[in-house]
C-alpha cells in the first residue's frame, strides 16, 4: 500500500457539527491521525441526528453511533472522550496538544475561553502548533458572539438574498450549504499553506476562519458590485446574464425514482451555436430562426416565453434521455439528481467510484462521500468507519500523552474522560 | 518582512470559470501564479457584471475580478506553434499546472498531464472540469448550474411547486475550485519532500455533493429521497418564531426556538418594551409562548388532540411577532435581537454585507487600485487570517499585462 501524503501529521480535532469535522475528514482522508475529541457533557450534536442506520425489522437504531450524517464527517478518526468544563480535562488536552501538528476547533470564542484552548495558551504548549479556529464572525470584534449555526449564516452572508425566484422571498437554499466544503476547504487550504510556512521556517501560526467571511468571499460578483458600482443587486433565480436559456425544466415521471413525479433537466447555452445545438437535439430546429429566440438578446428579452417552450419539449421525455441528448450535440445539460440518483443510478458516480462502503460496527454498512480531490500517486482514501464515542480514549491516553494505567484509572474515577 | 506562505511556489493556469478560483486562493496566499489567456480573454474576461461605463471590456469584468486577484496575466494564443511552445516552457517552470479545460483538449497541444510530467517529474498538474478525467460523462459539456444540478444539491433548493434552486455563485465551480486547492497543495507537499509531481483530478459534480447534506444517508439508511421543502422547510407549518419574516426594509430570519441562546419570552419582553405585544401577555398565548421550544413541538407531534388546539392560535401570533419585525429595520432586528441573545440572522444585501458592523469593525475589505480607473476601489478579502503568513488580496491582472515581463525571464 503507497504512503498517504499526510502520514506522520497528528490532528487534535476539538470541533463539532460540520464545519469542523469535515476539515479533519479531509485530513484523514490523506492520511494524518486525527484525534476526534469530544464528550457527553458537549455532546456533538449529529451524533443525535437523522438520518440513522436502520434494523432489518425497519426500526432505526439507537445511541450515539448510528447517525450517518456524523459518522460521514469523521471517518478513520480516533474518538477521545474529555471532558473540557472541569480543570484537568483541560490539562490533558495540553499534553495532547503538545503532541499535535494541527489543532482545530470551531467553538464559539466564549467556549474557547472558557476552556482555556486561545492560541495565546496553546502557542506556549505547543510554539510549532498551527491551530485553527473556525467560528461564525470571528474570535474579536463587535458580532463575535451573536449566535448561529449554518442555517442563520445562510441568511447573513448574502446567500439566501442571491438565491431562488424572486418572486419568493429569500427563504434560503435547503441545506447548511457553506459547512459542507466552503469553509471546512478554505480550513483546510489554510492548514496546509501553514505547514509549508512550517516547514521553511519552523514556525507554527494561528488560522482564523470567520464563516462570515469565508462565505462572503465566494459570494460571486454580489458585494463587488455594491462597492464598485454602487448597485444592489437581488436573486434572479436560475437565470443567467450571459446564457439563455438557462434553467430547470420539468420532464417525464419516472417510476423507478423514489418522487418520480420530480424530474428536471438543467440546460446551458451560453453561445447562439449551443442553442441552435440544442434546438436541433430535441427536434425543434425552427425554433432556432424564430426572430424572438435567435439571438442572446431575443432570448433575454423573451425569455418567459423561451422557458415555456422548453418546458413543453422536455415534458414527454426522460430527464436522462433529455441530458444524454443535449450532451451529445454538446449543450451544458444534466439531469436534476436526487441521492438515489448519485448513489445508485448514475452511471458515471459509479465508474468513478467516489463512493466509498465501509463496515461501521454499529451502524453497519454505510456509504461515505470519498476525497473530492483524485490524486494519481498518493491518492486519499475512506480509511475507515468513524469512531464510536470515546473508543480510543484508552489508547490515545497512553499511547499518544503517555498516561500511565494508574492514571487513566484515576481520571475515570474523577469524571474525566466522560 | 513577513514571508509568503506559498512564496516560490510558481503556478501556472490554464483555467477559465472552473478553475480560477483555485488559482485566486494560491496566488492570495503568495504564490506566482501567471495565468495563460487566449487572445481576447476567455468566457469569465467576457462576461458580466462590468464596471459601470466599461460594458464589454475584458479588464473591468467583475466576475473576472472576483476568482483572478493577486495573478499575472499572459497572453499565448495555444492554436499557434509559437506560442503553443512558450506555453509549455512557461508550464514546465510550473511546480504547479492548473487547467479546467475539456478532457483532452490540453494534451491535443501539447500540454497534457502525461506530456509535461514525462519532462518534469515533480509537477502537480490539476485538472478541474465539470465531471473529472474519467469515466462515461467525462467529455460531457459542463456549466456551473450543471455541476449543481448532477450534484445533487440543487433537488434540495426551493419549493416542490418551483423548478429546482440554483445557489447563487457559481458554487459548482467555487466547490470544485476548494477541493482542487486542497488537492494541489496536498501533492506541492508532498512533491517538495520526494520530488515526485502527481495529477489532481477534480469533479466539479463529485467535489459539489458533500453540500447534499443528510440526503445522501437519508437513501443509503432508508431508500428515501429528500426533498426539498422551501420557506416552512420539514415541519409544513408557520411556527412563532422561526422562519423567514418581512422586516420595514428587507427580511430577517428567525430561529428562536432552536435550543441556543434566549427563548420566545425573551423576544415577548423586548415586543412589551416598545408597546407591541398586543395581547400576547394574555392566555392562551402567554401558555403557548412560554412553551414554544423543540422540545414542546416533539411532545406535541405524539399528542394530536393538544396540537391541533395550539395550532389554531399560532396564526395570530404570527401576526403579532409579524407586526413587531415589520416595524424594525432588518439591521436593527437582528443586531438588536442579537444583543438580547435571540437567534436571528439579517437576510443581507449586497449592500448590506458592504456595509456590515463586523466586517468594517475588523477592516475586512481590502482596497486595490481600480484596473479600469483612476481611485482605488474597495474589495472582498481573503477568507481567512493567518497571524504569521498571512493572504493578500491584490488588483486583478489586466489582459496581457505580464506577457512581455514572464516570457522575457524564461
């Protein structure tokens, strides 16, 4: 088996939810050990959450190993459980920090200093550490401590205004969409231009990832426009000011989808020579010369009359026919997927192999979104089911900080690594 | 003088609006990175929102701008031998390759990954397309909205009754862009240590599906596909509260009866305070209210009887709550709520976010000099803060602006 790339790299991971999580995730992924800390007295919140694994007799199962939506943020992790409200809980993450490259956490300030884990206390612990923290607004300034969670940072950055038909109001997109990949990848891109700095200089650094502002960044052309401009602009929907037509139109039902009265196809023409593909590809050539639609700007200006059209050509056919169709006379087209889609029918995440089946001792077999990134000689990999809660204390403890069995004892006895 | 992160790593990209991002956060970070464009700019050089008075111009594209600071620009038209060659002796002083062109399209000229490895064996060369380098979709034709769309996450934005919801942002792209940033910097790592180069392959569809959220479990556990469930989201129902409301100037959303911070009482005594609970104070809306939390909905939910008397009074708490926000400026209701430890969170407009207490207090925006004018203008920075190696976010390049400079120094 050839080497991870990010063998020989220890990770304290202090975060929950899954902004945190999945930027250990992907350090796991390519092979650093990362040690998962956490504790029933702050009990990570997927840990409760759906969906969970089910009984053979249809009943979901029970307890803090089963949900899928944790188990996926945190696989190949170790689980240390420690509790950091009492005193010596925070002594013995020092000495796991002492022997950490990286640490992480996406607490909110207040916590962080609550539990004594700033960078002004870790750095002392540990000068080569690179330590991350990842909270909503940032550890200073006036906001740091309002409260949130994806589903409010949504509306604060900008999203949910940018996002949808404007004829609705700006209710959001359906997901904590930034936890997901903006802010754990821009976490993670930080850490690793860190330990290069690391590496050339033998100095370790505090990483700050505001979510406000990690998100705001990838914010498209909205605030630019505000400063340079001057202009305020609003959602439009799944328009597009430089491709027309460019949307989601209805297709067939198709029985064998589970919501199969659901199916859309989304297509792209970006050029008149796309649109004149696409016309050609779904059997309405005419329509190509027809003055209200033969140009971009005929299109833009007609374009409630361009979608109604669309729609009535694609009502009769399957939404994988409609993509397979448009693709092959070369129009930006793709089927509306649902995750039966992406796990079981798609034939492409198939041939790729992107998902990743491991065996988890509680929840059983379950599926893992694998590294989105495909290197040809290191390549990542699942390495492994998620930890239940607190399964390697032991062996963190005296493997890793070298705790002796009396203490462990002792520190079980007192409540500590609960 | 602080050193760069990725100071003397040199970068070279091929990339329009897949992989630029990619390229902005490296170059942000202290690397070189020269980007080749074709004569005229590519598709993100072409297309809009430009600088006022600047329609059509390939420097005063802000979408441009907004995935190119910090890079230089090259100008090689790679149809021609000339300057196909100087593509690929400015490749091949690369550490890193970056491109998001067609499957094949680069190594039909040349400038593919098996080509430019065979003469430079330590080169990291990315690849960041809308469905990767293999498998049957491969040379499938690719935009932004089809990556979200193949991902699986745009089924899950917007209402039953709607098409499907794009997120704004080009956010296939900015997905595939981080993954192929982590990817890259993971094989720059590892090339510095062993000298052995790698290609990064990125799906722009695969590297947008971890944003599926729960749904990709919800089918793997049970053989159910999530839907999406717009403004009143999975509960069907408009709870005291929670969700979306109109505020005098915008909206603001709600999410006060999730367990953090303060709960409904709290958001009663601040309406009491400016002479707006009505007749909240009264029962049964005083017993409802004081109720009103996860916990209260989920004992509710086994209790049909209870539930059905309890919803029949929450539309007129709505209406109250309602009247309270629609008398407040989104701003204020959210900074104000904040305060008091309610959980609310302005739905921000551009012009909003510009204008943002804590964005300005921890001076953010950055400022450059405007490509296409004469003042400096105002700009996003960079998404985090490192305290010793920190990213910069520089002007933009204009087209061609380096051509002469980084083909002389080859």
């Amino acid at each position: 088996m050839t080497k991870r790339p990010l063998e020989g790299l220890r990770v304290g991971d202090f975060s929950w939810f899954g902004a945190g999580p999945i930027a250990g995730n992907t350090l796991a992924q390519f092979g650093a050990e990362v040690i998962r800390v956490e504790s029933e007295a702050k009990l990570d919140g997927l840990r409760r959450g759906h969906p969970f694994a089910m009984n053979p007799d249809g009943t979901f199962k029970e307890g803090y190993n089963v949900s899928g939506y944790f188990n996926n943020y945190n696989c190949g992790k170790l689980s240390l459980q420690l509790n950091l409200n009492v005193e010596k809980g925070q002594e013995i993450a020092y000495r796991l920090i002492e022997k950490c490259d990286i640490f992480l956490t996406n607490f909110t300030p207040r916590v962080v200093e609550k539990w004594n884990l700033t960078y002004k206390q870790l750095s002392r612990v540990n000068p080569r550490l690179i330590a991350a923290y990842a909270p909503m607004q940032g550890m200073e300034g006036p906001h740091r401590d309002f409260l949130g969670f994806g589903a409010v940072l949504t509306p604060v950055t900008g999203l949910s205004e940018m996002s949808g038909f404007p004829n609705r109001p700006p209710f959001g997109i359906g997901t904590n969409y930034p936890d997901y990949v903006v802010n754990p990848g821009h976490t993670v891109t930080a850490m690793l231009a860190a330990l290069r700095y690391r590496k050339r200089t033998g100095k370790g650094q505090c990483i700050e990832l505001p979510q406000l502002e990690s998100v705001v960044n990838t914010l498209g052309t909205a605030v630019p426009e505000r400063l340079v401009n001057g202009t305020n602009p609003t959602r439009n929907g799944n328009r597009s000011i430089s491709a027309a037509p460019h949307g989601a139109f209805r297709c067939a039902d198709d029985p064998e989808s589970v919501g199969s009265n659901d199916r859309w196809v989304v297509i792209a023409c970006r050029t008149d020579a796309e649109w004149q593909a696409a016309t050609k590809a779904l059997g309405h050539a005419d329509a190509a010369s027809d003055p209200k639609f033969a140009t971009f700007a005929a299109r833009k200006a007609n374009e409630d009359d361009l979608e109604a059209l669309i729609g009535n050509w694609t009502a009769g056919l399957k939404a994988e026919d409609a993509a397979a169709t448009l693709q092959t006379a070369g129009v930006p087209a793709g089927v509306v997927q649902n995750a039966q889609d992406m796990l079981d029918r798609d034939p492409h995440m198939k041939a790729r192999g992107y998902y990743r089946y491991v065996n988890h001792p509680e929840a059983g077999r379950e599926a893992h979104d694998g590294p989105a990134a495909v290197l040809s000689e290191t390549p990542g990999d699942v390495p492994g089911p998620s930890p239940l809660l607190g399964e390697h204390t032991m062996d963190v403890c005296e493997r890793i900080i070298g705790l002796n069995m009396d203490e462990i004892a002792d520190l079980l006895a007192d409540g500590v690594l609960v | 003088m602080v050193e760069r992160a990725l100071e003397g790593v040199r970068v070279v990209e091929f990339t329009d609006e897949t992989g630029a991002y990619c390229g902005k956060l490296l170059a942000d970070l202290g690397a070189d990175v020269i980007k080749v464009e074709p004569p005229g700019g590519g598709r993100q050089r072409n297309a809009g929102p430009f600088v006022t008075g600047h329609d059509g111009e390939p420097n005063a594209s802000l979408a441009f701008w907004v995935h190119n600071t910090s890079k230089k620009s090259v100008v090689l038209d790679i149809e021609d031998a000339s300057d196909r060659a100087k593509a690929k002796q400015l490749a091949l002083s690369a550490d890193i390759v970056i491109e998001d062109n067609p499957v094949g399209f680069l190594a039909a000229r040349g400038l593919g990954y098996a080509q430019l490895h065979a003469e430079k064996p330590s080169l990291v060369y990315t690849s960041v397309t809308g469905f990767g380098q293999t498998g049957p979709h491969a040379n499938w034709a690719y935009s932004d909205i089809v990556g979200q769309a193949t991902s699986g996450i745009m089924t899950l934005a917007g209402e039953m009754a709607d098409p499907p919801n794009m997120i704004y942002g080009h956010q296939a792209d900015i997905s595939a862009s981080i993954h192929a940033a982590q990817g890259s910097m993971i094989a720059l790592l590892h090339a510095e240590e062993t000298g052995q180069g790698q290609q990064v392959d990125v799906s722009a569809q695969e590297a947008c599906s971890m944003s599926q959220e729960t749904a990709m479990q919800s089918w793997d556990f049970q053989k159910k596909n999530r839907v999406r469930t717009g403004e009143l989201g999975a509960i069907p129902l408009r709870l005291p509260g929670a969700g979306t409301l109109k505020a005098k100037d915008g909206y603001v959303l709600l999410f006060i009866i999730a367990p953090a911070g303060e709960d409904l009482p709290a958001l009663v005594d601040w309406m009491r305070e400016e002479g707006m609970q009505e007749d909240l104070d009264e029962d049964p809306y005083r017993e409802i209210i004081a109720a009103m939390n996860m916990g209260f909905l989920t004992q509710l939910m086994g209790d049909p009887s209870r539930a059905a008397q309890i919803i029949g009074h929450l539309p007129h708490i709505n209406d109250v709550i309602g009247r309270f926000f629609e008398s407040k400026t989104a701003k204020e209701a959210y900074e104000e709520g904040q305060h008091r430890r309610l959980l609310i969170g302005i739905v921000s407009k551009p012009a909003d976010l510009a204008e943002n207490t804590q964005l300005r207090s921890r001076n953010w925006y950055i400022t450059f000099p405007n490509p296409v004018g004469d003042s400096p203008v105002e700009f996003p920075g960079p998404p985090y803060r490192l305290s010793e190696s920190p990213a910069t976010v520089q002007r933009p390049p204009r087209l061609g602006e380096h051509t002469a400079a980084v083909l002389s120094a080859l």
